[in-house]
C-alpha cells in the first residue's frame, strides 16, 4: 500500500512543506515516485516517520535525528524503550507540576491562602525532591559518595564551585547568536564538562541525560534561560555533540 504525500501529512498529522523538508535533508525521502513524478510511501515507512516525529517531540535537532537513524547499529526495540524512557521521565514531572497545582488551587478555592503552607507549593523543587530524582536516575551508592565528596569542600569551596557554574551559563548566554558546534561554544561545553565532574563522575551517557533535562525539565530550562531565552536549549545542542567527541578516559 502506498501513500502521496498528501494523504502522509494527514495521517501524520504534520505539513506536506515539513515532509518536503524531510526529503530534501535526506532524513526521510520517498520510496517511490509515481509515473508523473510525485513522491510515493510505503506503509512500512509510518513507523520509520513516527520515530522521526517522537524525537521531534523529545526535542532533538534533526540533524541528531537523522544520525540515529543512519547509524548502522540502530536497533528500533532500543530506540523505542529509550524514547519510553524519556517520556517516562516527562511524564513523571508535569504529574508532580500537577499536583502543584492542584494543591494552590485547593488553597485558593479553600480560602486559605491567608494561612497557606507556602513549602507545598513549592515541595518539588526543593533539594531533597532534586535528591530523590537523583537517586531514582544514578542510585543510591553513587549519590551518597558525592554527598560525601561534597561535605569534604568547605562553605567557600562550594560557593566557588556554585559560582563556576553561573558564570559558565552567564558566558554561554552571550553566544546565543553562535550555533552548537561554534569553537566558542565548544569550549564552555568541555567548561561545562569539567564543571559536572567537580560534583561526580559524569560520562558521556550522563552528560546526554544532563542535556535532555535542562530542555526538558522545567526547573532547569527556567534556570539556564534565566540568563537569556534560549540559553537552555544551546546548552543541551552543544552538549550533545560534545559528549559525541568524548572517548576512553576523558568520557569518565
């Protein structure tokens, strides 16, 4: 069974123009075209266009995308129980966002605002729920030895360190105009690296579940674009081809 690229878009729920888009980058071309020249696909290509979209929704540049795709080990059963991974994740967080919620419109409707626990609205951005997530994602053992890596630093040590990190997000605010893989950029990535493995180790896997967080999560996408919209987002591009780059020892 095939389908014009009309009759795609509509099951797909996106543009002829993105499809265009698609073919001409060579992530997603046609199977076949038809006697008078119009592209063609086959039903066996939906599921390689839903993968294709689902990294869209997660937030990857296309560019990444079709190098997934490209990449001779792609293994699908992988790539979907990573992608449920992922949206797991997300999910997870816009439920504890809706329970925060819900509880100030409980207070509101309530009419206790007047007297309102103030650490309830706030509960899932404090350090102990950070914690938790923490240990949920890298274990326990490993949260506790940099706690305890943390606790030999003393109060000026760890506001240096703190400060290390503003001033990296601060520099890289100013190079919005730049793209991911600019020299300037890279640099204040492996800035960045080395940054993260003052607090623990952090091999490529980990700086790529960095990247995705500071897009996908609110907190930290708040945090990074505070200094400049679309801080955040050059962050997680430019991490993404640096942790590329990582290779034997310096990936640990």
């Amino acid at each position: 069974m095939s389908f014009t690229i009309s009759q795609l878009a509509k099951i797909a729920g996106i543009s002829v123009r993105t499809l265009h888009h698609y073919d001409q980058i060579g992530l997603f071309k046609p199977m076949a075209r038809s006697a008078g020249g119009y592209r063609l696909y086959q039903q066996q290509q939906l599921l390689q266009l839903q993968q294709i979209l689902m990294y869209r929704e997660l937030e990857l540049p296309l560019a990444e995308i079709q190098r997934l795709l490209q990449n001779p080990d792609y293994n699908l059963v992988s790539c979907l129980l990573a992608q449920k991974q992922q949206l797991t994740a997300r999910l997870d967080h816009l439920t504890k966002l809706l329970a925060m919620l819900d509880q100030s419109l409980l207070q509101l409707e309530s009419d206790t605002m007047s007297n309102p626990n103030h650490s309830a609205l706030f509960q899932h951005f404090s350090p102990q729920v950070l914690r938790e997530e923490a240990i949920q994602r890298w274990g326990a053992t490993e949260i506790e030895q940099h706690e305890q890596q943390q606790q030999q630093l003393s109060a000026s040590e760890q506001q240096a360190q703190a400060q290390q990190g503003e001033l990296i997000a601060s520099q890289l605010s100013q190079l919005r105009h730049l793209s991911a893989d600019a020299a300037e950029v890279q640099q204040l990535m492996r800035a960045q690296h080395q940054w993260l493995l003052s607090y623990g180790a952090c091999p490529a896997e980990r700086l790529l579940q960095l990247a995705s967080l500071y897009v996908q999560d609110e907190r930290f996408s708040n945090y990074y674009n505070r200094f400049g919209a679309g801080t955040a987002e050059l962050m997680h591009d430019g991490l993404r081809l640096y942790a590329a780059t990582l290779a034997g020892p310096e990936a640990d």
